[in-house]
C-alpha cells in the first residue's frame, strides 16, 4: 500500500510507492507553482496534458502531481489562517493596552472625584460659618480668577496661537484619552475582533461628539498624511484651504485652515468652520494632530462670514496615532462639533444634534478609509472591471462628491436658479460653464463633437414617516422599474454617449429588465459599487428607434439594516462600454438621513464596558430587538437629485421635463413608503423583522391590492 506523503510540511519532497522521499527539482517546482496560480484545483486532465507539455515533468506519475497540489493547497490554507492568528492577536494586544490605561484612568478618576467630594463638604461647611454678602463677593472674585487663568489675553502673534494650540492639544487628550466627555456606546456598534474599532458617542455635551479608537496596518506618519487630506476620504468635505503655516519650537506645526461643509440636503444651508489645526510629536513617539474653531473667545485672528454658509464651531478635536508593537497604529479620533442647528427648520434640527450620525459620517469614515488604504497596500490587485482598488475608490469618491455638488448647487460654481412653475416643490437649477463637463472635448461614439455644454439639475426633499431607509433604498436599487422611467434613462444614456437625442416620448421604449453586475471590489464594509445593464431600452435617435442596453456606475450604501442612524444613499450615473477612470460623471440618486435623535439619548448610567471587545460570536438577540425598535419609530428625510446634460436652446423643454419626472419619482417614492410601512407589512415586523425579503412581502402585497 503506498504510504501517506506529508508534503505538507515540506512540499519539495515526494514519498514514492516504495516509502523513500524523492526531492523535486527546482524547475519542477516553479512550472508547478505557475500552474498553480492559474489553477490551484487542476482537473485530472489539465493535470495530464501538464504532464505532456512539461518535459521536466514527464518522470512524475499524475497521482504524485494530485498530491503536490492537495499539499500546496493544504500549506496555503495554512499560511492564510496564520496571517489571520497573527493579526486577531495583535489586535487583541492592542486592545488589552487600551482596557488597561482605560482601568487605570478609571481609576484616577475615582480618586478625584473622592477628594472633590471631601473638599466639596469641607467647602460647604465653612461656607454657611461666613456671611451671604462676604460669600458671594467670594465666589465673584474666585470666578474671574478662573476666567483669567483658563483664558489668558492672546492674540494673533506666533505666541498667541501657540498657547491656543497648547491648550486645544491639553482639551483634545482628556476627550480621547480620560473621561472629559461622557461618553456611551454607540448603538448598534458591538466591538470585538472583527469590527472595525471601538465606537462611542457623546453623552449630554456642548454640540455633538463621538470618539473611536481601532488597529491599523499603516505607519504613524502615513495615517497622518492621509488624515491630514481630508477631501480624499471625508465625502462631505467640499473644500479645505491652508491660509498659514507656521513652525514651533518643540518641533510641531500650526495650520490656519478654512473648510467648507456640503449640506445633505435641500432644506438647509451648508457649513464652513475656520480651523486652527496643531501638529507635534508626544514623548513616547505618538503623533497628535488636534484642531478647534478660532472665534472670539480665544481673540485670535478671525475669518469674516462667507455667503452661503453658516459658521459652525469645532471643538477641541483631532487623532491621536500611536505606534504598535508589530506593526501599525493604534489611533484615537475624536471629533466634536457645533453645526448650529437653530439655524435649520425645526424638522430638520435632530439632523444636526445627532452625534450617532456624526460618528457614521465622519469618524467611522476616516478608520474605514485607513483599513481600505491598509487592504490596497497589502493586496494591490486588478478587481472588477479591470481596475485596482483605489481607482475604484476614486471612482466612488467623484459619484458622492459630484451628487452633493447637485445638492447643494453653489453660485460660485456657476449654477443660476430656473424661474419656478408655480409650484416649488422641486428646485431646477442650469449650470453652463464649460468645466462643468470636465473640458470641451466631450465627443460622441461617431466621432462628431458635442453641443451639449449645459447641465440642468432638479431636486426636491421630502419627509418620510415610518420608513426604515434601509429596506426602502434596498427596493429602489433592486425594483428600478418601480419608479424610473426607461425613457429618461435612454435619454440620460443617449446625451452622454451617444450623440443628438430628442426628448423622450410616451410610447419610446421596451423596459425588457434589469441585469446587476457587481464589481468584485467592495469600497467599504457597508458600500459596494455595481454596474446595472437596462436591457433592450429603446430610444429616439434622429428620427429611429434603436434598442440598445444602457449602463449605469452606482454606489450603493446604508443597506445594512442593523446600523443604527446611518445615511442611506444610491447614487448612479450614465456611462458606456468604453468608460474610463476619467470620463465625465453626472451622478444623480437618493439619499435617507434618518432624523430619530433617540438613539442619542442614552442613559447616562450606561458606561463603556471595555472588557465586551473581547468577545468573539453572535451578539444575541439584543441586535435584533435595537433594530426592530428602530425600524417601526424613525422619521427620515429624502433628498432627490437628478443632473441631465441638454443642448442650451432645449433648457425650457428639459426643465419642464425634469419637474415631471422628479414628481413622478416623489409619487412613487410615496406610494413605495406606504407599502414597505410596518404596518402594512404585518404587525410581526414591528417585533422583528420576517426572515424573508420586504421586497416580496411588499409585491404580494401589491398584487393584492391591485385584484382587488
């Protein structure tokens, strides 16, 4: 009986029939490891005909190349499964570290806020011996001593900002790294292992705030560059400009910084915050690059109003990045803000008090961009369509960057209001500036130039009641014929691709359905970006009907229905067979921000427990209760945007036109909500969601109403 090889430890022997091991020759083992890249699991004939097309492989029986392969095999599995073991342990190292100095701070904490208590009493035992009068002159003359030592005069000298940058660096540590902040776990965020860092909200604090702490496979200086370039990652960050620089002596650097905020949504104004932003080196080699707002309270220099935008405030913010044992970082995120919600409808205002939304916006998107940049440098390979991974990305970045540009339509980018219909439920804007395209040299698959040099954009938002966004946009992407109309997609496909288009009409067009191709690259944990092929979509072209697919690029995200306050979003744009990383984008879509601010206000007796990082399995079924609660109470608010690009003498017809579709949409939209209610799913779903699709539930649920 031929023995048993156990090659898998070595796979350069081989155990012959007679029990003695036999060494492969070096060029044996190369042509087999380049089969097995193209093959890992060769069939018995592939495994034949190597052996005819290998000379050097010509003296090895077949059997013995089926058992090289089940032992290379073997040792991968066993090399992925070691890198595995070898990352969940740094990461739980790292995580006992942070639940140690958290203990630690704990600790310090009890003890002073013993010894304020003891001094508290002592205080208020003297104080009742003493007069009102001499009391109160006391505690006057105590109050403007702190209000001198806290905030000494400054000015905009070197001198000045250094000591504003001294005590934002001091304000920024206590909220990252001690209890400045109460902070509680964010709602649907179990940490662990496998998640993506340990997320926590604020608790009762000036503005909204949030903090996150997670493992990175990157240097210290190279999380801090791609932090530092906040328009490659932060999606609503319009724009960011360095006003000054300047250098200090302990070897750190002061940044003047004004950034501009898009608006999510049609109903209010964008932000802008004027920065100063602080970086140095601490003594044990961690990076710290902390920020807060410049106002009057610390007299430095000051940024006059721009128009169009409402000055929030930044307190004191920022990272802390520290080095790891084995590689990588451990990093502190802390961001706190003030978005002046007074300044928005009252609907509107859980919007910008909710620091569960901060926390999925801003601070959960920088950790997953620095786990996406790590996964590129480690594994920098052709995914779907061809591309790397960071050209997917980039791809990504200009959908969600141009759909908040349609939003938001600044004068300064050259978009002018249309004159209204009458009604202004939807806003139409034209934007003619020949950038807007991206350059004037947009030409049409026959070669000719293009006349279509103006983009139109129609909007509207509207106010959903009851509705996860989650199950809603899941429905709008997979049931598109529900509520888009084939001939507006073959317009939209036709003036972008394929030359003169006339309006749509009625009767253009054969919906014959819709194909999802997926790119094999996921962007994020919770975004994906697909290819939808419309099949047999007919058109008008110069007086003919021709059927072609039309393809859309889209970015889908917020589909998970378990994270709790996340922005839902689907935004797609025309593009051909031919597209290229540069061509221009018209992104248009949806997007649901949820307005339900109760997940913010958590018990204050809740506290961060540490020690659940640690815990590897199911959460149980307190997710799935969370969930349930939050699917049947939320309100939402929807934006739609929608860019067509039209020849400059067709601007009435196509604003005419564009109204109508986007109401037709909001119908829709309407008509979809109050199907995928709870309570017109089915009482159990306001317990917990079915085990089957909403979708179906909501097709039958059509399909009966429509008999009756």
């Amino acid at each position: 009986m031929m023995a048993v090889t156990s090659a898998c430890k070595d796979g350069g022997k081989l155990m012959m029939d007679n029990g003695k091991y036999v060494r492969y020759t070096p060029e044996q083992v190369d042509a087999l490891e380049r089969v097995y890249h193209e093959c890992p699991k060769p069939s018995s004939l592939r495994r034949h005909q190597l052996i005819r097309e290998c000379p050097i492989l010509s003296n090895i029986e077949p059997k013995q190349i089926k058992i090289w392969f089940q032992n290379r095999r073997c040792r991968e599995k066993q090399r992925k499964e070691s890198s595995r073991l070898q990352a969940v342990n740094r990461k739980l190292t790292a995580m006992n570290k942070l639940l140690m100095e958290e203990n630690d701070r704990l600790q310090k904490h009890v003890s002073h806020l013993v010894y304020e208590n003891s001094y508290f009493r002592q205080h208020t035992q003297n104080a009742t011996l003493a007069t009102r009068d001499n009391s109160s002159e006391s505690v006057v003359m105590s109050g403007q001593q702190l209000m001198t030592s806290q905030h000494p005069p400054r000015d905009a000298s070197p001198a000045g900002l250094l000591s504003i940058a001294e005590e934002t660096l001091t304000e920024f540590l206590s909220k990252a790294t001690g209890t400045a902040v109460e902070w509680v776990q964010m709602p649907g965020m179990k940490p662990g292992p496998d998640s993506i860092g340990i997320i926590t909200i604020s608790h009762c604090c000036t503005g909204i705030a949030s903090r996150a702490c997670g493992l990175v496979a990157l240097e210290p200086t190279r999380v801090a560059e791609i932090l530092k370039d906040r328009l490659s990652w932060y999606r609503d960050c319009r724009a960011v400009n360095v006003l000054n620089v300047l250098s200090t002596g302990n070897g750190g650097t002061i940044e003047l910084l004004y950034m501009q905020l898009y608006a999510p949504t049609t109903l209010a104004p964008a932000r802008d915050v004027w920065l100063l932003r602080y970086m140095s080196v601490m003594e044990d080699g961690s990076l710290v690059i902390c920020e807060r707002s410049l106002n009057n309270t610390q007299n430095g220099p000051s940024m006059p109003p721009v128009q169009d935008f409402v000055r929030a405030e930044v307190l004191p913010s920022g990272y802390l990045i520290r080095p790891c044992e084995g590689g990588g970082s451990i990093i502190h995120i802390v961001d706190h803000i003030d978005l002046e919600p007074s300044s928005v409808p009252e609907v509107l205002r859980p919007l910008y008090e909710s620091s569960t939304l901060l926390a999925q916006r801003t601070t959960l998107a920088a950790l997953r961009h620095l786990r996406q940049v790590s996964q590129e440098v480690s594994q920098p390979n052709v995914t779907g369509w061809g591309r790397r991974p960071a050209a997917l990305r980039a791809l990504g970045q200009r959908l969600s960057r141009g759909f908040n540009e349609a939003v938001n339509g600044f004068t300064d980018e050259a978009w002018s209001m249309v004159e209204s219909d009458g009604i202004d439920d939807v806003g139409v804007l034209v934007n003619s500036s020949p950038g807007k395209l991206m350059g004037p040299n947009l030409t049409y698959a026959n070669g000719f130039p293009s006349m279509i040099t103006s983009v139109l954009c129609a909007k509207a938002s509207m106010l959903l009641q009851n509705v996860p966004p989650a199950i809603l946009l899941r429905f709008l992407r997979e049931h598109r014929s529900e509520w888009a109309d084939n001939g507006i997609d073959a317009y939209l496909s036709a003036a972008f691709t394929a030359g003169p288009c006339s309006l749509p009409v009625a009767r253009a067009g054969y919906f014959g359905g819709q194909a999802i191709l997926p790119l094999a690259h996921t962007i994020e944990q919770e975004e994906f970006m697909e290819v939808v092929r419309l099949e047999n979509v007919s058109h008008f072209q110069e007086d003919t009907i021709i059927p072609s697919d039309i393809f859309f690029l889209q970015v889908c995200s917020g589909v998970d229905e378990k994270a709790v306050g996340s922005c839902a979003e689907l935004i797609f744009a025309p593009i051909d067979a031919s597209f290229s990383d540069d061509a221009p984008l018209l992104p248009s879509g949806f997007r649901i921000i949820p307005l339900d601010s109760k997940a913010d206000t958590s018990s204050p007796n809740r506290t961060l427990d540490l020690a659940s990082t640690l815990e590897v399995g199911p959460v149980g079924n307190k997710a799935s209760g969370d969930c349930s609660r939050h699917l049947g109470s939320a309100k939402s608010i929807m934006t739609i945007a929608f860019q067509f690009a039209f020849e400059i003498h067709l601007q009435e017809n196509i604003a005419a036109m564009a109204r109508q579709y986007i109401r037709s949409i909001i119908s829709s939209v309407q008509r979809v909500a109050l199907a995928l209610s709870p309570s017109n799913l089915g009482p159990q779903v306001s317990l917990r969601p079915p085990p089957g699709t909403p979708e179906a539930q909501t097709l039958t649920l059509w399909i009966c109403q429509s008999y009756r």
